[in-house]
C-alpha cells in the first residue's frame, strides 16, 4: 500500500519521505520503505491504521493511494 507525503514549509520531497520512514522505523512499522515514485513510502496493508495514528501524531499531512 501506498502513502503519499505531502510536504510543508519549502522541505524537499525526499527529506519528508526519509523523515516519515524513520519515524515508522523507529515505531517498530518494519513494513515502512521508501517508494519508487517519490514522495511515497510504502506499507502492508495490515498495518494501515498504525501507520496513520503514527503519522498524524508527527503532524505529516499524508494521503492514501
């Protein structure tokens, strides 16, 4: 699955998908990588909701695809 990044600020595309991986990363989301069309990062389905909690409490706008 597919989560789209939306960056804010004048941050580059890439910094904000590495920073949502790490953030995952570091909740233990191992299923969290970078996409092949950036600003994307990749996920199991299964763990959809975690990622999104996760996300949202980092203050990243994101966008399901």
């Amino acid at each position: 699955m597919r989560i789209l990044i939306q960056p804010r600020n004048g941050d580059s595309i890439e910094k904000v998908v590495n920073n949502a991986i790490k953030i995952l990363q570091d909740c233990h989301i191992a299923s969290s990588k970078g996409g092949d069309d950036r600003p994307a990062v990749l996920i199991e389905a299964d763990d959809l909701t975690l990622v999104l909690e996760t996300l949202e409490r980092a203050r990243l706008r994101v966008l399901v695809a």
